[in-house]
C-alpha cells in the first residue's frame, strides 16, 4: 500500500484586500502551485469567512499550511481537523473557489465562538463535493433514470427489482447517489403528484428489496475505524441505514448496524462498540416525522453517552454518498484543539518522504 494522504481543514478570516479580482488572483496562483506539488482541495467563502480543505502528500500539506500561517491575507488561521485519508475527495481540484453558506447544523460539539459550526463547515465541504462531482458525470441523464424509476417503484411495475437501473455504475458511492435521487423524485411526486403516502411507503420498501438483492460490501479484513449505525425503533425507513452500511464498509470501516433496537438490546450495542461514534438512520424524503424522531433519539444518546460523537441522518444531513468523508471529518474535528497551535515546521519534518514511512502507525494529534 502506498504512502497515506494527508487532510486538513482549517478556517480564517479573510483580509479587507482579499476581495473580489484579488480572491481570484489568489487561487489561480495557489492552483498553479498545487498542481506542483500534487495538493487538491477547495476554498469556500461565507461573507468574511474563509474555510479551506487541503490534501496530498503530507510533506506538501504541511509546506501549504505554513505559507498560509504567514500570510497576512488570512486573519487568524484556525485548524479545524487534520487527519489521513485514502482517496482524494476533490481530485480533479488543484483549488477551487466556491461561495456557500455557513449556517449553523445544531447542535454540534462545542467549539470556539469564533470558529464556524463544525456541522456546518461539513455540510458546506458536503456541497462542494457534490459540486465537484457533478461536474464529472452526466447528471441529467442519472436523474431522468431516478424520475422514471421512482415512478415505476410506484406503480408496481418492479414488485422485487433485481437490480438498479442498468445506468447506474456499479461503484457503492454512485449507488448512494442514485439512491439520492430516486428518494427525492419519490419526496417531490407525494407533495405535487398526488401520490399518497401509502404508495411512497410501497415504493420505498420495493427499493429496498432491489437494494437488498445487490451485493453488498463485507466487513473490511483489516478495519481503520468503526461506527455504530441505528435505526430509531419508530423509523419507518431502512433505505438509508442500508446504503449508509455499504458506504462505510467499502470506505475501510467496521460498522455495527442495530434496527429498531430495545432498550435491553441497546444497552448491549452501546456497551460493545466502545467510543466509536454514532450514526442515526433518518429518512431521505423528509415526510412524516421520521427526521424528528432521528434528532430526537440522537438527543437522548448524546446525554446518555457524552463522551461519543453522535451524528443524526436523513434528508437535511447532506448527501448520503458523502456520509463517511462526512464522519471522518467530525470524528477529526472532536479530536483537534483549536486552541493550540500547530509547530507546522515539525509535522512537515515527521510527515517527510525521505523519513522512513510510518503513517499506518499515526494518526495525527496537535501537539
């Protein structure tokens, strides 16, 4: 396996020169340069607030990081998260400027008053990946399949599909994305076509068999992270805590999944998956009260069990294909003190090529 990639997000302020044409100049400039030194990522403004994803050798991530301490068009650098990775979220972005907003997700680990909400600064990396990819696939011709699939889940005409639509790629992320949009065409149709709730109900369980009779991804052999994935007992929608599994799995993680679990069996999944953190399956279309039970439930587990991070799904979470970028990042989040500063010069020196490799054994920790 080959040296690990290394992640960091961070936040700052942006100087009053940095506007406008000088924004521009400057990540023009920085993609020139990162495509040097192989650093892909994405720079998102939100008024005065700079937020930035870097990744790529970490030799190179930490050269960047310490240009950027320097640099008095960026008011008071702040980390966010740092951490490795396998794959690349933006690939195909040496640096990309986007305006997004930075809304608040509450509630979310307490942070620095000054810092962005940490659920919002992972929705906002979630759009720009969703910008990112759409970009690099023929998003009409996906969503015309999701609309007439929808439709025919609906009807009744594929009363236990085999298989997604033969257009959908085969890869779990492409699946997730598809499935996206299958769950808001069948959102859209019960507000504005008249389909009644019980024909939604229908036509998620009939996608849910089709799901269920793909190949689903196994346990990793040798897992990096784990997650403990739940099901609310009055979820009415497994969809989501299905494809989420696979996601998770094929990204390297070792996911427990419990459905509709009892208080009994609760107390035991708790109890055997240690600290990892918690996902709660909310629904994807935004109807009934599945979403609130899903907010609910993630309430009284984070008072039950302050020490874990505990993150609610469904519609409002962002897209499904991004949710294990998405955990990695609060997970490093929770795991970063903001108030200690980074000795860049340090890491860049651990993190170097010429340095006998030993990243599987380290993750990285603020000193």
């Amino acid at each position: 396996m080959g040296r690990r990639l290394l992640r960091v997000a961070f936040a700052s302020r942006a100087s009053a020169v940095l506007t406008g044409s000088a924004l521009d100049d400057l990540v023009a400039a920085s993609a020139a340069r990162n495509r040097q030194s192989r650093l892909t990522g994405v720079l998102i403004r939100s008024d005065e607030i700079l937020l930035q994803w870097v990744e790529g050798p970490p030799d190179a991530v930490c050269a960047l990081m310490q240009r950027v301490g320097q640099d008095p068009r960026h008011h008071d650098p702040r980390l966010l998260a740092a951490g490795w990775i396998d794959r690349r979220r933006y690939p195909h972005w040496p640096m990309r400027l986007l305006a997004l907003s930075l809304q608040g997700h509450a509630p979310s680990p307490p942070m620095p008053p000054d810092l962005p909400d940490p659920f919002a600064a992972a929705r906002a990396f979630d759009e720009a990946a969703v910008h990112h990819l759409s970009a690099l696939r023929r998003r009409s011709a996906w969503n015309a399949d999701a609309v007439s699939f929808a439709k025919q889940l609906v009807r009744g005409l594929c009363e236990v599909p085999g298989a997604l639509p033969g257009a959908v790629p085969a890869p779990v992320r492409s699946r997730a994305a598809f499935v996206d949009d299958v769950c808001a065409e069948l959102a859209r149709g019960w507000m504005t076509d008249g389909w009644s709730g019980a024909d939604v109900s229908l036509g998620l369980m009939r996608l849910y068999l089709g799901l269920h009779r793909m190949r689903r991804c196994p346990e990793p052999a040798a897992p990096r992270r784990s997650v403990l994935i739940l099901r609310p007992s009055a979820g009415t929608e497994v969809v989501s805590a299905m494809v989420k599994a696979d996601l998770f799995r094929a990204a390297g993680w070792s996911v427990r999944l419990a459905l509709d679990p009892g208080e009994a069996t609760l107390a035991r999944v708790l109890a055997a998956t240690g600290c990892c953190p918690i996902v709660i399956a909310g629904g994807r279309l935004a109807l009934g009260h599945g979403r609130i039970e899903a907010n609910d439930f993630a309430t009284r587990l984070r008072a039950r069990c302050p020490d874990r991070l505990v993150v609610a799904g469904g519609c409002d979470a962002g897209p499904l294909a991004e949710w294990p970028e998405r955990l990695e990042f609060l997970v490093d989040v929770q795991g970063t003190d903001a108030e200690v500063p980074v000795v860049w010069p340090m890491i860049a020196a651990i993190a170097s090529p010429h340095r006998r490799p030993f990243e599987h054994r380290w993750r990285l920790i603020v000193p």
